[in-house]
C-alpha cells in the first residue's frame, strides 16, 4: 500500500516562531488534507489540497503532487497550535479512503 | 448545526464484553468511516462505507463488525474477538463521487477502556 511519512516526528518551538512540517508519500494521489489534532483528541481539518498553494491566516499548504509531498507553514506560532499535525492522502484509484501519516507531534512554548 | 456525532464519548466495559459504538452524520454525506487510534500513533482505517447496506473492510477489521442500514447512520461493534479493544475510535465521512476527492469531516472521537 502507499506509504505517507511526516517530518519532523518531534518539533518544539518558541511562540513566534516559524515552522514548516513535511509530508511524502509514495504514489499518486488525487486527495491531500493536513488536519490538527488538539489535545483533548479532535482532528480539525486544515486544508484540502490535493495540489497547489492554499493559505488561512498563519497557515498555508502547498502540495507538489508530481513530486509527491507536501509542505505545512505555521507562522508566528501561538501556545494553541501545540498537538499533533496529520496529513492523510487518498490514492488515485484506489477508492474513497485516505491514508494517514504517522503525524508531527508539535509544542509550543513561552 | 451540522456535523458528526459520536457516543458515548467514554466508555468502560469487561474484557469479553461486546461494545457497539455509534456514529450519526447529518452532513447528507455517502461514505462513512471508522479510524481507529493508538497512544502516540496515526489513525489506521477499520471499515467504511460508501453506500447504504454496503461496506468494505480496512486494514485492521478483525474483531470488529459494522452495519450501514441508514445512510445518517455507521455504527461499529467491537467484539470479544478483537485482541486489543482500548482504543481511541474516529468516525468520519464524506460525499462519494467518481473522483473519489471528497474533504474528510471527523466526530469528536470515542474512548474505548477494556478493564
């Protein structure tokens, strides 16, 4: 099956800092969404962004799909950003079901 | 509002002891799914469901059952035979079309502890 990975696995900042989280994976694929999962277990979708540059406030996502990753920008980190950050693919043709990475654990500090 | 409900969000139970777990969508979405997660893990696929009365097996379906009778509706019963029943349990779901592209919306999870 497709193979997603995220990196880093671990990431600690200061708030206001900047970051930027990796996600490859190892076909093709016609479906992309980073999600946050916040510490009480909810995921919160992101972006759907099975290619190009989406932005929403402090964040933005860009995805290359002929080269097959894709790129999460925090800016200006916040306390609140802190969790674990996902990204999930969806391979093309094979069916309606996406596949996780194995996730970015980020904490924010003071 | 729209969304995903799921429950209960805690649950407790014997080792040996069926759970069902439940999930309503009021999105009028066609797929539903169920996620399973481990502390400090991703989330791996147990089943899903693309139409009413039918449904496909994920990675990890043994020990665990599903039925689709109504499309709000996906619930998910864990049996005595699955090995490793505590869990964190996600349903999600999303429109079905020929493109397969639907945006993925989850419920707020259900905490399953086998004592």
């Amino acid at each position: 099956g497709i193979q997603v990975e995220q990196s880093p696995p671990d990431l600690i900042l200061q708030e206001g800092a900047n970051s930027t989280l990796r996600c490859n994976f190892s076909d093709s694929v016609n479906n992309l969404q980073w999600f946050h999962q916040n510490p009480w277990g909810q995921l919160i979708n992101l972006f759907y962004i099975p290619s190009g540059t989406k932005q929403n406030g402090r964040l933005s996502a860009t995805t290359v799909a002929t080269e097959r990753y894709s790129l999460l920008y925090i800016s200006s980190s916040q306390t609140t950003d802190s969790g674990v950050y996902f990204c999930a693919v969806k391979l093309t043709g094979g069916g309606n079901k996406l596949t996780f990475g194995t996730g970015t654990q980020l904490k924010v500090e003071l | 509002d729209g969304g995903i409900t799921q429950s209960p969000k805690y649950l407790f139970r014997k080792e040996g002891q069926n759970v069902t777990l439940s999930c309503e969508q009021n999105l009028n979405h066609d797929a539903m799914y169920w996620y399973r997660q481990d502390p400090g893990q991703g989330l791996r696929l147990i089943y899903y469901s693309q139409i009413v009365n039918d449904f496909q097996k994920g990675d990890i379906a043994e020990g665990y059952s599903v039925s689709r009778e109504k499309k709000e509706s996906f619930p998910l019963t864990v049996t005595s035979a699955q090995k490793n029943p505590t869990a964190f349990y996600l349903c999600a779901s999303t429109h079905w079309d020929s493109q397969n592209t639907g945006e993925l919306f989850f419920g707020e999870g259900s905490r399953l502890t086998v004592l």
